[in-house]
C-alpha cells in the first residue's frame, strides 16, 4: 500500500502516501488508516505496489491437544524469522462451529492453518522446519498441500469461519474485536481469555 485518499468524519477528503520507501515527515498515515480498517476515515482511493504470483505456494493445518502448544508455536515461527504468508489460528470451539457449517471433519482442536510463498524447494524447507516446531509443541494430525484445490480446501474452515461462528447461536449476533499484545505474552493473554470466557459461560473463540 503506497497512498490513500481518505475521507475523514467531518467530510474532509485527505491525501496520504507517496513513492518513497522512507519518509520523516510525521506519521505513517497509510498504515495507520490501512490498519483501522475504516474506523478513522473511510478509504476512497489506494495506491498499490503489485508483485508477481510466487513460483510455488503450500498451505498446511496442523492440530494441538493444548492451545498453548498452538500460540507458543506460533511464537517461535515469528521469531525465528519464518517467512510466514499468513498464519491463523482457531481454538477448539470455532473449528467445532466450522465442522457442523462447512461439513468437514478436522480434528476438534486448536488447530494453526499456515501458508508459505516461493520457490519449489524454499516453500518445502519451510513445511519442514514448520513440521518440527510445531511438533516441538505437542502437534499433530500435520496436513500439506501445495495444489490449489487442496490448499482451498484447507482453508475453507477459516474463510467460513465468521458464518459458523453466527451459526453456533441462530438469531443472535456476532461481535468481533481485535487486541493487540507483545508477542512474548501472547500465550499468556490468549490462556488467561480462555479461563474468563469459561468463568463467563459465554460462546466465544
């Protein structure tokens, strides 16, 4: 993303962004409105750099008995500097909600779902060092794939993922909301949700 145009609440239409890759002028504004997904000003205009479709792309799903195995896997991956295409996580409540909406049969687990972009022989080591990790953290039920059908098929639980969450409660409606925390306390913060949800007897994941 290299520029917006934005208009703010009070209808004032702003530009942001420019070409360089640098700049000391104030705040990274296009982040910061990117990054609010609308809530600071509704984006009318973007200004993007494209890249290529990468040689090779796999995608995986692995499974944990435990949801600290899970965030503390996906703690290392980032700090050892995996070069993560996107990662996401659902606990063992939402791919319960998935399997009843979408028809599939994953494990009901907390379970990651992780992609890796590159070349043939980069996106294999990847899975591999994925694979060890992982494992290293109590995971199981590893499955990968690197064609596009199956790799769609891998993320259908994810994609549907708000669908089934309104399914779990008919007639009821679904609040989302995001947190932001260090991530060297981002296993901590994720257990400690879980422990108040129960406490709570709320639906939530």
């Amino acid at each position: 993303m290299l520029a917006l145009e934005v208009v703010l609440a009070n209808g004032e239409v702003i530009r942001c962004g420019n070409r360089a890759r640098k700049s000391s002028a104030g705040y990274d504004l296009v982040r910061l409105f990117t990054g609010a997904e609308g809530t600071l000003g509704i984006i009318t205009e973007a200004t993007l750099r494209l890249h290529g479709q990468p040689e090779a792309v796999g995608s995986g799903i692995c499974s944990f008995p435990q949801l600290r195995g899970a965030v503390e896997t996906v703690i290392e991956l980032i700090q050892s500097g995996s070069p993560l295409a996107r990662i996401e996580f659902l606990d063992d409540v939402q791919v319960r909600a998935c399997n009843a909406h979408s028809q599939l049969s994953l494990p009901e687990l907390p379970t990651l779902f992780i992609e890796f972009h590159g070349t043939q022989a980069s996106v294999a080591e990847q899975f591999e060092r994925a694979t060890q990790i992982a494992r290293s953290c109590g995971a199981s039920n590893f499955d990968w794939a690197s064609d596009e059908q199956r790799r769609a098929k891998l993320w259908r639980a994810r994609h549907h993922a708000y669908f089934a969450a309104l399914a779990l409660r008919p007639g009821c409606e679904c609040v989302v909301a995001d947190v932001c925390v260090p991530i060297s306390r981002l296993a901590e913060s994720i257990t400690n949700t879980r422990a108040e949800i129960a406490r709570a007897a709320l639906i939530a994941h």
